[in-house]
C-alpha cells in the first residue's frame, strides 16, 4: 500500500475539510478553538503536512457543524470539493 500523505485523495480530503471550514464560515483560529488545539494544528493538516486520523476527522466535522457520516460518504462517494470558493486563501486563515 502506498503512502497516502501525499495522494490525489488525501488532497481530495484536505479540500473537503476546507470547504466544510469556509461553508461554516470559520477561519483556521476558530476551529482551532473549538477543538482545543493551536492554530498551528489546522494549519498543518489542511496544509497537508500531518494526516489525520479518525477519531479525529469525527471531532473536527463536528467543529464545523458537519455530520461526520455525511462529510465521509461525500468523501467515499467520490465528492469532490469545490476547488475555489471565490476568497483568497489568505482571507479565509
């Protein structure tokens, strides 16, 4: 099994997350908040640079007000997200 830190579908998964952050309307800080962790920690999995686990994807959905079995069977369905929301990415950190 390859490596998945870097796959077409990891990035497919950061996406997901980031549009799910920018559809609740929250910048990195917020969720940051709401899950106790530093911003730092946001920064890095949407960034790519650290995978997340399960359990965590569960809790950072529910930080965004996602059902996590919902956002997953987007994920598994082969969803995509979109890949511009109209914002800069700095305006939205």
């Amino acid at each position: 099994m390859q490596k998945t830190l870097h796959s077409k579908d990891h990035l497919r998964l950061l996406r997901l997350l980031v549009a799910a952050r920018h559809d609740a309307g929250m910048n990195q800080q917020a969720v940051a908040k709401k899950l106790g962790r530093a911003q730092s920690f946001v920064a890095r999995y949407e960034g790519g640079q650290r995978r997340i686990d399960v359990v965590e994807f569960v809790t950072i959905a529910r930080a965004l007000g996602q059902d996590p079995s919902k956002l997953m069977a987007s994920f598994v369905g082969g969803k995509d997200a979109p890949s511009s929301r109209g914002k800069d990415r700095r305006e939205t950190q």
